[in-house]
C-alpha cells in the first residue's frame, strides 16, 4: 500500500517538490504525513503492534517517504518535527534480527533525523537548538543496556554531527577571525558541551569496540566543531587556544589508532581520550559536566560507569582549582546523587574515593559540609539503619576516616560541627516546645555529625585512630559537652539523640582503647536523674586523669571556654567535669588558676547546677590543704610508675623534687595566698547561702562544712556572724538533710567563737539552743545527731558549771520519747538555776515554735516551754509567758488535727496548773512523776 503510495503521482510530486526545494501544498503535506504515520504501525505505547518481516519492510519505506515529506517546503513546524520524532526513535530499540531489513531500516531512521536537524531553523542557534533537542532524544539509546541499541545511537550521534557540521560554511576560525557568514554560525555556549561530553565519554569506555569507536569520533567532531565557533575577540586566550588545539592533535591521533585498530588496549586510549577532552573543555563546560555526571557515574555498562568515575576523578585532579564554592557542591551533590543509585560496592567506592579527590583537590569544608546536609536530609526521611545495601553517607565516612591526607581534616570538621552551639530555644530551659524548621535543620545537621563521628571512631582503622589519638582532648570535650545536651533531649523525652551519643562516646573509647571508661557509660549512660549524669560526667573524667593525665589541661581549657555558652545542659556537663578534673591538677599551677578563675566567674550562673560544681570544684582545692604557722601545703597522692615532681600548684614560686617512689605531693605555699582563697571562697559560700534554689544552699552548706575542718581562724572571724546568720535560716528547712547539714555547720563554727566576735557569736548561740533542744528529737535520725554533736561543741562557750554534763548523758544520746523529756526537764531545772536571765528568751523562741510544720516539734515546744514554767524558781518574772502559753495551749489542744500535739498540750497544761495553783503545792514534783504514767509518744 505505501509502495503504491510512494510511485503514485501524488508521491512522484512531493519526490519532485522535495529535490527541487519548491513548495509543496501544506494541507496535501500534513495529509500526507498524517497517512505514513500512521503507517508506522505503532500503539499508544510507542510499541511495534507487527514485527513481521513485511511490516518491517513497510517500516523502512515509510521512514523513507517521511523523510521526504519533511524536506519539502514550507518547512515543518516545532509541534510536527516533535511529533515525527516521537513516532520514529522507537526504532532504534528494534531487534537485530533481520539484519537485512533492520540495518536499512535504521539507516533511514537515521537519515530522518538528520533531515529534521536540516530543515529546523536558518540561524545557528535554532539549529543548535534542534540537535540538542534530537541528542537528548537519543541519549536513552546511547546508554541502553542492549549493545545494538547503544550502537544505533551512537552511530546516530556521528551522522547528526556530521550533518550538522555540514550544514554551516566559512564561519570563524579559532582564533576569531570572522567571515561573511559568521552569522549563521551558534555560539559555541549553545552545543551544551560539558553535558554532551559526560554523555558520551562513558561510551569510550564501553564493552564494544565499535560504540568505543563511534563515541571517540562523536567527541573529536564535537570538540572540531566547538573550536570553529565564534567567540568573542577580546576573550581570546593564545595559550588556551594553543593548548586546545594540542589536545584536539593528541584525540585526532586516538580516533586514528581506533579506526585502524579497534582492538588496541582500551586502558590506553581511554585515558588519552580523558586527558584531551579534560584540556578541550572550558572552565563552564567543565562545571557542567561534573555537575550532570551522576547518570554517566550510573551507567547500566559497568566498565562505562568505571571510566565516567575515572574520568571526572580525572578532571578534578587537573582542573579542580579552577571550580568555584558553588560548583564544589553541586559537584559533590552530583556524586553523592550516584552513590544512592549505585548497589555495586566496588562502584560504590570508587565514587566515594573521587568525592574524596574533589575534598582533597577544592574546598575541603565545602565536600564535608554537603555531605552532613545530605546525611541529615536522609535521617529526617529515612531509617537509614535499614538502607538496603547500607548507607551511603555512613560509606563515606569511612572513607574520609581512613584516608591517609582527609582523615584529621574531616575529624576536626566534625568536632567543629559538634561543638558548634546551636541557636537559642526554650529546650535550653529544659521546656519542649515545637521547633522552627531551622532548629530542626540544625538538630539533624548534628545529629549527622555525631553519626559520622562515630563511623569514624569504627572504620577508621590506624589512620583513624591516629587522628583521633591527636585531637583526644577535643573529641573529648565535645562528647562530654554533647552528653549533657543530649541528657537534656532525654528528659524532655527526646531519647533517639542520647542513644546515638552513647554509641559514639563507646566507639570513642574502644578507638583509642579506654575500655574502663567505656564500661561506665555502659553501666551508666541511660540514666535520666541529673545526679546520675552529674556523677557519670565526673566517674568519666576520673577515668580520663588517670588514665590520660597530660590531657587534663587542654580538656579543661577546652570545657572552661564551654561555662560561657548559652546552653544550660552542655554549662552543667563543662562544671561536671571541671569539679572532677581540678582534682587531678597537681603540677599544673596555671591550669588550677585558670580552673579557679572560670569557676569563680560562674558561682553566679543561671542555672543551679551550674553554681553548685563550681563551688564543689572550690572547694576542692581547699580540701586538699595542711596548714602551719607559716605556709600551707597541698597534699595529693601520686600513682605514676617513674619519677614523681612536687610542684607548688598555687603558686608562681615552685619547689621542686624527684623521688622514685610513690609519695604525697606537698607543695610549700605562703599562707597569706592561700588565706587570701579560702577568704574568697567563704565569701562566696555566704552569698549562696541564700540563693533561690534550695539545691545550691544544701551544696553551699555541704562545701562551708568541708573548708571549716581546715580553714583557719582568720578567714572565718570576719563572717563569722553572718555564717551564723544564714545557717540558723537554713535549720527550719523543710529538706531533712538540709537541716541536719545546717546544724552539723553551726557546731563546726564553734571553734571560731575566740576571737573578737566571742560575744556576738556566743548571743546567737543562745538564740539557737532552743531550736537545738527541740530538733533532738525530730524526726530524722541524721537530724536528731547533727544536734546532739552541735549542742556538745556549743556547750563549753556558755560557760555554765555542769552545762557541759548534760550533754554527756545516756538520756541526752537516746532516741526514746521518754528519756527526751527526762533531759528535757534536767535542762529546764538546770537553765533556771544558772541561766534564769536566758528563760525568757528561750521561752520566746519555744512560742514561735508552736506553729512549726513538724507536729513532732510542735509537741516538742509545749513540752519544752511548760518545763521551763513550771521549774522556774521565780515565776512572776514568767507570767507574761504564762499568759501566752496557756491560751495557746488550749487553742492547740482543741484544734490541732495532730494527736501527738493535743496530747503534749492536754498533759503540759496539767503540769502548768499544777505548778500555778497553791493548792496543789503537795503534789509531788514533776521529775518524781509516777513512772507508770502512759506516754503516747512511745
């Protein structure tokens, strides 16, 4: 039917219009072009309904007939040429078989394509345009699977260029001489060169001899075609131009050998064919072509996709100077695009080893910082535990971490990312909150480097160990820092980031082979309490002293410029730290003041944690002092295996020695420095005292109780009252041991009451007694002893005959109720007799403690209080106590919900009217009460 078609007269006009470039009539040509489509037999698929042999033949002689209905004129529009094209390039993925009707087939395909790109345009651009358009149509052929397809393709790519090339005459030579008909000729920007070079250079590495060859003439005929295009006068380069044409010769020579012998060794002219084209690109098309090279890296022909490695490897090794911070990451981009793709792992990793070129070649920040974005892309979308094939970001990890030249460079980057403070959130205040997606970017950026920390620490063999061996300190400090921000995510129920941490510190310490520190963030690592980390902190910095002792100093530089960030977590793991590591600073007298220093200037820190490890870490130093008349000591015991130095750590004056033996260090320091210290340190002690948060005055008082076993005298005389102040507001506290703590320091001042604050002092002693007398029977045990200590150290200052005694007694150390009141009413007989001018006060004091909020004490002070009436030898001194007391006690007695309390009011106001009414002035004393008497409170 088409062969009727083709020699009917109507076919012999269009034949006739075509050869002689005449007009056609354009409604009989798109009638006519509608029929031969259709004629290609093919379905809504693009699929060949009849493969026959007949049909076939058909197929050929309607490629033919189109072919000729698009050279007559006028000239097919934009919407038709891409029509053919749509119904025809399918050909090119026919069988082989037939070969006698195939290869003519395709050989008229061929011809088509060229007639398009002849009749697309008048000017050089819409031509260049339309070869870029049918170029990029075949490419899917070029890179096929199936040898015949990719060589049908290729072999398309020449004829078009050749065409192409054809097409243009005169035009400017490369050195810019222009020619009459230079305007007809494209820029040589419009050929897309970069992009069509990493196209086709895949081909020149191909499995066929003939694709091999073909590509190598496509590269040649592109690059001739590209040095015969304009450019501008001005930008031309002689020694560029000198260089280009040098590497054109060398590709020349290349086809040559190829054309006479495709079987030569393919090693050899392929990478002669990289090295012409690397000098034949511009710096653009170069950028181009790394930036499109991900399907070429990807290529279905693995010795293709070996030779597009090798040859953007290439490129970046010669030109990678030449690539802009832009183009670094697009290129890098482009390859980790590849290495998603890629499940061959030799691939893989030779994709990996040219990102690691281009780092090492560029910018090396800038390869490292587009491969976190991307690990921490890939962790907000994926669960790239479970990546089939792994993950390519953790490759790469690996592969920067055992690289001999990027292996410490990307370490250091890392670190610098993890130690990095992130912007401010309401999480720094221990709150949840949601997120802005910039704090999510920056979340998973970190979280990405800690993944890649700890690829690092477990891939990187010796020459990763050797990096991390180099920068231990500031691994160290990082992790530490890390820790606490982490923690801090965990109690807010964020518990992924402390896992993944854990895992890198543990990695870490099986890297450089601290296995005990290891086992304790094993054992310890998951606990959320605050004490715990506090502890965990600290066990892992003792851990690392010993271990480790010449890191102590830069750590503790590292973690003393950490106090001043922002971050409450990472400040409180930094103190951690720092109150452990002052204690393994002997010999380094200006780490210990740089120590200090950074501490004091953080007592006053916003968070209570915080204030409290820089006090402990203070306090420390004073702990470790023996003090003589003249100078002061440091006493700390060595553990090294060799020589051992004593060095003065508090002071610019040194005396130094070398035994062999273990010893304890003991540094000679004059007394007035280290006076000077303690004195600062109480001051601070004093401030925090009352601080806002009970957890730093249980702390402040602990430390006052550690520095007042050594301080001596002249230090604490100035604040002695003060002191004596602040802990007697600290001894209603509601917190058990802070009450005890606060009592247990009031006895500790008692050795200070010598010199001229004797008096002052010994007034506030009598101030407290009463407290003293009714909290020996509180209800905590440690309460109830750090008073009976307190009352035998206070007891010699009051001076009394026998006062002293009372606190010796069995009565005074026993726990029972009775033997409490027993020397209750011998302390009440006895302060009557010798301290009659204190009754009223202590009466005062025992009325006030009617409204204690322990009814244990309230009890305490009815009883208390109807004894010192009762005893009195003079009671109408008492009687405007007696007028308080007794509506008090039959308020209480009434009202109270506490049993205990209405039972010591009911039997202390039996005792008061007793003792008030002359009737009863026969009763038998109180101390001769019947001993079978009931005690409710046994």
């Amino acid at each position: 039917m088409l062969y009727n078609f083709i020699t009917s007269c109507e076919g012999h006009a269009v034949i006739n219009a075509a050869e002689l470039g005449i007009s056609f009539p354009l409604k009989r040509r798109d009638q006519m072009l509608d029929y031969v489509l259709t004629l290609m037999g093919r379905d809504e698929n693009e699929e060949l309904v009849d493969s026959s042999a007949e049909h076939l033949h058909t197929q050929t002689l309607a490629l033919s007939a189109c072919k000729t209905l698009v050279l007559v004129e006028p000239r097919l529009p934009v919407e038709a040429r891409n029509r053919v094209l749509k119904a025809t390039l399918g050909f090119f993925a026919l069988p082989s078989d037939p070969s006698d009707i195939i290869g003519p087939l395709v050989d008229n395909l061929i011809s088509l394509l060229c007639a398009i790109l002849s009749t697309s345009g008048e000017d050089g651009r819409s031509r260049a345009d339309q070869l870029l358009h049918i170029l990029r149509q075949v490419d899917s052929f070029v890179s096929s699977s199936v040898e015949h397809q990719r060589r049908r393709g290729c072999a398309a790519v020449y004829e078009l260029l050749l065409k192409f090339r054809n097409m243009f005459s005169g035009g400017v030579c490369g050195l810019g001489c222009h020619s009459s008909s230079a305007f007809v000729l494209p820029s040589r920007d419009y050929l897309s060169l970069g992009e069509r070079v990493i196209t086709y250079l895949p081909r020149c590495a191909d499995t066929s001899s003939e694709v091999r060859k073909l590509a190598a003439q496509t590269l040649g005929l592109f690059f001739s075609i590209a040095l015969s295009l304009p450019k501008l006068a001005t930008s031309v380069n002689y020694t560029d131009i000198e260089v280009s044409y040098s590497a054109m010769s060398s590709l020349e020579d290349v086809i040559s050998i190829l054309r006479r012998d495709a079987s030569i060794d393919q090693s050899e002219t392929f990478n002669r064919v990289i090295s012409s084209v690397c000098a034949l690109l511009m710096r653009d098309e170069l950028v181009i072509s790394l930036h499109t090279c991900t399907s070429a890296i990807c290529d279905k022909i693995k010795q293709a996709a070996d030779g597009a490695i090798q040859a953007v490897t290439e490129f970046i090794n010669k030109r990678g100077n030449e690539l802009h911070e832009l183009d670094i990451s697009r290129t890098t981009q482009s390859l980790l695009s590849a290495t998603v793709t890629i499940s061959d792992k030799h691939t893989r990793q030779e994709v990996l080893n040219a990102i690691s070129c281009l780092a090492e070649s560029t910018n090396t920040i800038t390869v490292f910082n587009e491969i976190l974005v991307a690990a921490g892309r890939d962790i907000a979308t994926k669960d790239v535990s479970r990546i089939r094939g792994g993950w390519p970001m953790q490759d790469a990890f690996v592969a920067f971490s055992q690289h001999p030249v990027l292996s410490f460079s990307f370490l250091e980057y890392v670190v610098s990312v993890l130690d990095t403070p992130l912007p401010k959130t309401d999480m720094d205040k221990g709150e949840n909150s949601n997120p802005s997606i910039e704090a999510q970017n920056d979340n998973q950026f970190q979280q990405a480097a800690i993944l890649a920390i700890t690829a690092f620490f477990r891939g990187g063999g010796k020459i990763g160990k050797k990096a991390v061996e180099q920068s231990y300190s500031t691994v160290f400090s990082v992790l530490t820092l890390q820790l606490g921000s982490c923690h801090g995510l965990a109690g807010l129920g964020q518990l992924e980031p402390l896992q993944l941490l854990l895992l890198a510190f543990q990695s870490f310490c099986e890297c450089v082979g601290d296995i005990e520190m290891g086992k304790i963030l094993t054992r310890d690592g998951e606990h959320r309490d605050k004490e715990k980390l506090i502890d965990l902190i600290q066990e892992v910095a003792s851990c690392t002293s010993m271990k480790r002792p010449k890191e102590v100093s830069p750590i503790s530089m590292n973690l003393s410029k950490a106090l001043n960030r922002h971050q409450t977590f990472q400040r409180e793991a930094a103190a951690s730290a720092l109150s452990e590591f002052i204690r393994h600073s002997e010999g380094l007298s200006s780490l210990l003041e740089h120590i200090v220093e950074a501490m004091c200037l953080h007592v006053s820190d916003e968070s209570p944690t915080v204030r409290s490890l820089c006090l402990c870490g203070l306090v420390q130093v004073i702990s470790d002092l023996i003090f003589l008349p003249n100078y002061v000591y440091i006493t700390q015991t060595c553990h090294e295996d060799r020589g051992y130095a004593v060095v003065n750590t508090m002071h610019k004056h040194m005396t130094i020695g070398l035994y062999k033996e273990p010893f304890a260090v003991r540094s000679k320091i004059p007394a007035n420095h280290v006076l000077n210290y303690i004195a600062q340190v109480l001051g601070v002690i004093v401030a925090l005292l009352e601080d806002p948060d009970e957890s730093v005055q249980l702390t402040a008082v602990q430390c006052l109780l550690s520095v007042l076993s050594t301080a001596p005298e002249d230090a604490v005389d100035p604040i002695l009252l003060n002191l004596s102040v602040r802990l007697r507001n600290l001894q209603i506290c509601m917190n058990e041991k802070m009450r005890s703590k606060a009592f247990a320091a009031y006895g500790a001042l008692s050795k200070y009451a010598k010199g001229s604050q004797h008096q002052a002092f010994l007034e506030q002693v009598h101030a407290t007694i009463p407290r003293l007398i009714l909290h020996l029977h509180d209800d905590d045990l440690n309460v109830r002893q750090a008073c009976r200590i307190t009352l035998r150290q206070l007891a010699p200052l009051i001076e009394v005959d026998g006062f002293s005694n009372l606190f010796h007694k069995q009565v005074f150390s026993s726990d029972r109720r009775s033997d409490y009141e027993d020397f209750i009413r011998d302390l009440s007989r006895h302060a009557n007799q010798f301290l009659s001018p204190r009754v009223a006060s202590y009466l005062a004091s025992l009325i006030q403690a009617f409204d204690s909020p322990w009814p244990v004490i309230q009890a305490n002070a009815v009883y208390f209080s109807s004894c010192l009436l009762s005893l009195a030898e003079d009671q109408r001194l008492l009687a405007p106590y007696c007028s308080q007391v007794f509506p008090a006690l039959v308020n209480k007695m009434s009202k109270s919900r506490d049993a205990v309390v209405r039972a010591a009011c009911s039997f202390a106001l039996g005792i008061l009217i007793k003792a008030f009414n002359p009737l009863a002035s026969a009763t038998p004393q109180l101390d001769q009460a019947d001993p079978s008497r009931s005690n409710i409170f046994e």
